[in-house]
C-alpha cells in the first residue's frame, strides 16, 4: 500500500489549464478503435504560471501529437503510465492528439468498450483517461464536439451527447456528427454504436418546448421498455412542479446496456443505463423492479440540473451532486407511491448497510478527506448518508426556503464547477440561519447516538427529555458535537399529546434543536406520563438509545401516525424478543407479547396500509441484529431468527392464511395498491413456507404455475427454494422457471439470487456448481451480482459458516475479478471487511482470507480496501 500515492482534499489546486472546445473523431473497429481529439486549450489565469501541460492517459497507444499543426518529436513530451507531459506550450493553442485502443479487450467496462457488440462508453468517475489524453478531472469543462466514423451499414444508431448536426454516408462510411452547445467535465461524455431499436416519444415542456425523447434497447427488449418512457415523463413533469427545473436541449435519450458497473449513467442527454433499470414488463419484472426502474430514471433524469448543469469541483464533493439527487429521487418516489413505505425502505437499507459502513475500516465523511481510488468512494455514505444530510437541511430551512436555496443555487452556479460549500452556503443565506455547526455532517465519519432519558412529575404534569450525544471518534480524537434535527411527538393511553415545550405550543409534533452534548428539553401540562415517539420520519441519520420496554413499543405500534415510527417500533420490540434469544435468556413472556402484538395486526389488516403491514411483518435481518452487538455470533443470531420466525409462522398460521386467501382478488394490475396487496400476500406465503404443511406448498405451487406477473410468480419459488420442507417443489420450481425464462438475462439472474441465498447448509456448493452453468456470464456485473453478492451478502448463515468456506469462496472471487474488473472486485469484499466485529474464530478466518488477498491483490481498488481493512486497530 505505501507504494500507492494517495489524493488528499487538502492538496487540491485549480487546474493549470483550461480546455474551451473538445472535438472527438472515433473510428470504431473492436480490436482498434482510433481516437483523434482536437483540444482549444488556454493556460488558466488563476492556475501556476510556470507549469507543465500535463495530460491523463492510460491503456491506449500514442500515434501522434501536434501543437498549433506542428508535430511533436518524441523529445518534446513524455508519456508515463498515467499520461503524458509537455514541458513548453504556448498561452493558447490547439492540440491534437491521435491515439489507439481495444474496445473489445476491455473487461474493466470502463472508457469505451464493447457490450454484446455495442460500443458504449462509462467515463465517470475516470473513464474518459482511456479513451484519449485529456486533463480529466470534473472542474475542467468544455464545449464538445463529436464526429463517429463506422462502416456504411455496421450500426442502426450512432449516438453521442447533445444535438445530432448531421448523419451522411461519405466513401462508404456513415458519418455522424454530434454537438453539445453545454459545457461539461469529460466524465460526462458518452458514445453508443450498436444495432438497437428505440422507442419514442414526445414530452412538452412548461414553456412550450418539444422535446424529442428516446429509449434504445435490443429488439427484443424494445416492449420493456414503456415504463421507463412513462416514469420519465413523470420525472420530467415532476422536477418542474416541485423543483422548477425544465430541460434544456432537444433530445433526451436513455440506451439499455448488459454489461455496465453502475446502475446508470447520467452523460448529457445521453443517459446509459443498465438493462436492469431501465427494462421492466409485468411478466419478467416484479413489483420492486418497477418500483427501481422509476427511481433510478428519474435520479439519472434529475442529474440534468444536480450533477450536468451544476457540477462537482473535485471528486471529493462527489456527494454535492448524488446525495442531493437520492434526496431528488427520493421525494420523486414518495409522491408517486406510499410516502411512508418508501421512507421505511430507504432507512433499513441506511441502518443495515450504511451504518455498518460507517463502523467498519471503510468509514468515511460525506465530503472524504482522502481516497487511493475515487471507484471505492462511490459508497453509501455519499449517496444515502448525503441525501440525509440535504434532507436535514430541508427540514431546518422548511419547504419554501429549501425551494429558494435551490433556486438560488442553481442560478448562482449554472455551469460552473463547485464544491459542498457553494451549496451550504445558499441555504445559509437564504434562511439567515448559522449552519456552521451544521457542516460537521460534510466533514465527520461515523454514526451518532441520541442517548434519550426522561422523567415525569405527576404532581407538577411536566415531562423531561434529556438527550446527549454520542459520537464516535474521529482519527484518534473525540467528535465534535453536531446539529442533529429530532423530531418528536408524545403518546398517551389514546393517542398523540399537544406539546407545550419550553414555553412554545407546538401542536402534537416538533422538531427539536439539538446542539449540545447534553440537552433537556422540558414539556408542561402532561396529565399522563406519556410514551415519547422519537426519530420521527427518521428526522436525522442517528441511532437512538432510548430504553423502550415492550408495552410502550406495543402503544407506538398501535397509536403512532408516523409510518416510519410505527414499523421502527416493531423493529425494536423485534430486537428485544431475539437478542434475549440470542444471549441465551429466552424471555416467554416478551415473544408472547410479540406474537399477541402481531396477531392485533392482522386482525385489523382490512384498515391498515398492505405495504405497511408487510414490511412490519418483516424480522430485522441477521445482518442488522449482528450490528447490534460489539462482538457478534453468526451462529447464534442466526439461529435467533429462525427460531422467531418458525414461531411467528406457527403461531400466526390461521390468520396468515385467512389474509392470504383475502387478498388473491386484490392482488392485480400494477397500481399502487395492487403492488401492496401482493407485498402483504407475498410475506404471508413466505411466513406459511416455514412450516411443514403440504396444504401451504401446494398453495405456493397453485401461485408459481398460475402466476399473471413475475412478483407472484418470483415469490412462490423463493418461498419453496427458501423453506426446510419443501425440497422436491423446490427442485421442480427452479427447473420449470428456467426453462421458462432462460432467453432473459434479468430473469435468470433473479433465479440465480434465490439459489444464492437459500439458507441452508449446502447453499456454497449449490453456487459453486452454478459458477460453471449456462446461465452465468463471469463477464456481467449483474450476473455476478447475483450469485457471488447473493451469496456473500445475503446469505448470512451459510456465509458465515464455521468452517470458513464463504470467505475462502469470497476471497477466491475477488482475486479473479480483481484482475478483470477492479470496480466490482472491491465491491464484492466488503463482507470480508468488518472480520473485527465477530467472534475470534471467525474472526481470524476472515482475516486470514482478506491476507492470502494481499499478497496476490493488483489493482488500487481492491488494495485500498485491503489496506483499510488489516491495517492496525487503532
């Protein structure tokens, strides 16, 4: 790792030249593509005087280079394996430069490359290096100028950023010609060359505008993809309304791509996505496939503005542009579905997976201080984590003044280059309000904890709240306190209290201030002692300790209007029932109450919200019960939940069915409440599957073979898969569902997920034998994804197995793709990256895993986070 040079926020100096006009020539060939660019550059006023002109560059072969047309000999510039030096160039000038590279050898999927034929390009965050000499870095932006040469007939569709100037056939070659009137960073550039079909359509603006839209895809693909078009004509419409921010060129185009990193790409005008969020059709996509296809179009679709129009300075403001977009996202997804689901989702995928993050060797601000490879920070501290740090902000400022800082913002820094700053900054001045303590979130790791203790008087009817905070350290040093928004309500016997604080009347809900470490906050004219709701609506990204015994979490389950607070109740008294399971004090009466709770709520599931009640019906994962503990058992917290959940199943089992056979009817079409419908009916099936019933398999085999849609149709063989009883359905469903489905990637990549993460004892030799079927392409993110992740992340049991075998597996996997593609290399390790948090068997055997890694690992991305992970316990 010392050998390894590491970039650091504090080193950062503007750049020593400027760019005005970029002008591309491709010539594409698969084994060689050719790449002339034609650079308008400028030596920057503000930048070192007296540098030298240098260039990124990397895997490509250098032809020629000339300056102002006079051809440079090989003594005036030296190339290096990151690019290439200039010592003497003129104040401005123009400079060409002619190289080669190898679309079809590039298993990285980074720069240009070839996906099944198709040329596409990622150049985020540091892609555009590969493709030709360029000062890549994202405040250097430019106007760009485009022209694709190929064979006449070679491709149906030859695309790049911005508006098409011209499409002619010259000497037996199509030539396209591209231009881009916005400038933009080069990791915003984009290239597609392929045989595709396209749907189209056509979407006005509120000013009147047409605006040509465009979705490309396989011809096999093209019926998938009206959803998406729909989705983005909400966005689109949507980010008007609420954001007031209307497009700004002529034509916008999505392209469907297999083999991509990323989930999507927002390049100017030219989004490339994944197939797997941007295709969607009732019979191969569930309900949550939907569900993300129109989040994520409309994240790529918001970009326009957060991200194209304003972008980031340096890639340690990485989060200005996507946790501003998640927050975007986020809101856009509210509207259009259940607003308190959707808040549910996005916190247990925060709790469970970011905050783990946040505990582990990879922890790291929203704005980090220092990477080795910019790939590993694409994290969710910097998008979940920061789009709670822009919602935070939201609500400090409140709705009509968070509109005008954004405003602001996108006015004052329209087509400029920022950082985190600029953008606190405008709320700090639209709001007046001092938010110097607030920008501790920017720059400190780690996840506080509101320790919440309280008292009542009864004679005097006044209630106490004391809240400290507890932070985690940064560097070897204590953390200063923060500003952290709670918000709060109170419950008595019937139901949410006025609140009469500090001598403020607040109604039955209030946002407190917290600012210190240590703060009281007093509430008068309480004639109950009531039950505090805190957190509500998950009002800051915090853990609470606050030491709720079963029947206060049993009154906020029942009484509480808050989604999020009601499903983090059930959460809690979940908590309660396991670690006493877990720590060997199994307490009867406690997973009594739980069960008696649950059965409450099934009895008056004809009055609650489906989606709700299905996600309440949900244990926390193992994962998250892991967290839980300093020292975790794998063995004993997983035999925990599967104890409850066999008695939640047992227990429940009338009303289970009884709620099963309600809502068939309900459970159709592909609105919001049918979604739901199927999400409730869905998790009692799952529940009935942990028993040894044949009426309940058969009931799961009518679903599979009977199946209108692929939510159903997926959850009934999961559930079979999944359940210790039903062995030969298993084997049956899986080869039906194959057989069915093994023409569509997307598809059997989900059938490759459920052998993965099938809970039982034999699942690691069940993918080992799937490495080397059909169906798995070692070429495909998404493939590996699928089996690899699906095993290592959401297998726990069998992951975590005594004898090591999942990390030796994980660690196997990662040295291969480590050589292949780095990105999805270090992604896939991050199991293995929190060893420190089990017990010491386990624990040694990972990392042994992690140091038979190091002695093999070449990229920077896998060995940074090697590095992070053995380094010393500090």
């Amino acid at each position: 790792m010392s050998a390894i040079a590491a970039v650091h926020l504090a080193d950062y100096r503007v750049p020593d030249f400027l760019v005005d006009t970029t002008s591309l020539r491709f010539e594409l060939g698969e084994a060689c593509t050719r790449v002339s660019s034609r650079l308008a550059m400028r030596r920057n006023p503000d930048g070192d005087a007296t540098a030298a002109l240098f260039l990124h560059g990397e895997k490509q072969r250098l032809l020629s280079l000339s300056i102002n047309g006079r051809l440079l000999g090989d003594d005036e510039y030296r190339l290096t394996d990151d690019g290439l030096r200039i010592a003497s160039v003129p104040e401005r000038f123009e400079l060409v430069c002619v190289s080669e590279m190898d679309p079809a050898a590039n298993t990285e999927l980074e720069g240009l490359y070839l996906s099944n034929g198709m040329y596409c390009t990622q150049c985020e965050a540091e892609g555009f290096r590969k493709i030709t000499y360029y000062p890549d870095r994202p405040d250097v932006m430019s106007v760009f100028d485009t022209t694709l040469v190929a064979d006449a007939g070679r491709f149906s569709v030859m695309l790049s950023n911005g508006n098409c100037l011209s499409d002619e056939i010259v000497d037996g070659k199509r030539v396209v010609h591209w231009q881009d009137p916005f400038p933009k960073p080069c990791y915003l550039f984009a290239l597609v060359a392929g045989n595709l079909d396209c749907l189209r359509d056509v979407f006005v603006t509120a000013s009147g505008r047409r605006v040509s839209l465009e979705i490309y895809a396989d011809s096999k693909d093209i019926d998938k993809c009206g959803f998406a078009m729909q989705s983005l004509k909400k966005a689109m419409r949507w980010d008007e309304q609420v954001y007031g921010r209307e497009y700004d060129l002529d034509r916008f185009m999505i392209v469907a791509v297999d083999h991509f990193n990323m989930g999507a790409m927002e390049n100017k005008g030219l989004n490339i996505f994944n197939t797997s969020c941007v295709l969607a059709h009732p019979s191969t996509t569930t309900d949550a496939g939907f569900q993300r296809v129109e989040a994520v179009v409309a994240h790529e679709y918001f970009h326009n503005w957060s991200g194209n129009r304003v972008t980031c300075r340096d890639w340690f403001q990485l989060s200005l542009k996507e946790g501003f977009t998640v927050l975007r996202d986020a809101q856009f997804s509210a509207d259009m579905n259940s607003a308190p689901v959707k808040r549910i989702e996005d916190v247990s995928l925060l709790r469970s997976l970011q905050f783990v993050e946040d505990a582990g060797p990879m922890a790291h601000p929203v704005q980090p201080q220092s990477y080795i490879e910019i790939a590993n920070f694409y994290t969710l501290t910097i998008y979940e984590k920061g789009a709670e740090v822009v919602r935070m902000l939201a609500q400090l400022l409140g709705p009509v003044q968070f509109r005008q800082a954004c405003d602001l913002y996108f006015s004052r820094h329209d087509g400029q280059a920022v950082t985190c700053e600029h953008f606190v900054r405008c709320m700090e001045e639209v709001s007046g309000r001092d938010l110097g303590q607030f920008r501790l979130w920017y720059r400190q790791a780690g996840t506080p904890t509101l320790v919440v203790r309280d008292s009542y008087d009864a004679q005097q009817k006044r209630y106490s709240l004391t809240v400290r905070q507890q932070l985690p350290a940064v560097a070897g040093d204590q953390a200063a306190a923060m500003h952290i928004p709670l918000k709060v309500a109170l419950y008595g016997e019937q139901g949410a209290l006025e609140l009469h604080c500090n001598g403020e009347t607040a109604g039955k809900e209030m946002m407190l201030d917290i600012t210190l470490a240590e703060q009281e906050f007093v509430f008068e004219q309480l004639a109950e002692r009531p039950v505090p709701s805190l957190l509500r609506d998950f009002s800051a990204p915090v853990k609470i300790d606050y030491p709720y015994h079963s029947e206060q979490l049993a009154r906020l389950i029942v009484l509480d209007d808050d989604g999020f607070c009601r499903w983090d109740a059930m959460q809690s008294l979940q908590l309660l029932v396991l670690r006493a399971m877990v720590d060997g004090d199994p307490h009867e009466g406690l997973q009594q109450r739980l069960l008696e709770i649950l059965g409450q709520l099934l009895q008056q599931a004809d009055h609650e919200d489906p989606a709700l009640l299905a996600l309440m019906l949900g244990l926390p994962t193992a994962r998250y019960l892991a967290d839980s503990y300093a020292v975790a058992d794998p063995a004993a917290i997983d035999a925990a939940v599967q104890a409850l959940a066999d008695s939640i199943a047992m227990a429940l089992q009338l009303p289970l069915r009884a709620l099963y056979q309600r809502l068939q009817g309900q459970a159709t079409g592909l609105c919001a409440s049918a979604m739901a419908a199927r999400s409730l009916r869905n998790r009692a099936l799952a529940c009935l599957l942990r028993l040894d019933h044949a009426d309940d398999r058969a009931l799961a085999m009518q679903q599979f073979s009977s199946a209108d849609n692929m939510t159903d149709q997926l959850a009934a063989m999961t559930a079979l898969v999944h359940s210790p009883y039903a062995a030969a359905e298993a084997e049956q469903v899986l080869q039906a569902f194959y057989r069915q489905w093994s023409h569509e990637t997307l598809v059997v990549n989900m059938w490759l997920q459920v052998q993965a993460s099938r809970p039982h004892a034999d699942a690691l030799q069940q993918v080992q034998r799937l490495l080397s079927h059909p169906a798995f392409d070692a070429g495909n993110p998404n493939c590996i994804r699928a089996l690899v992740g699906g095993f290592c992340q959401q297998n726990f049991a069998a992951f975590h197995a005594a004898d090591g075998g999942g990390y030796r597996f994980l660690a196997e996997q990662v040295a291969l793709y480590d050589r292949r593609n780095p990105q999805i290399a270090a992604r896939l390790l991050a199991p293995l990256t929190h060893w420190r948090r089990y017990e010491p068997a386990r624990a040694a055997l990972m990392q042994q895993a992690l140091q038979g890694l190091q002695a093999s690992a070449q990229s920077k991305d896998v060995l940074e986070v090697l590095g992070k992970s053995l380094a010393p316990d500090v």
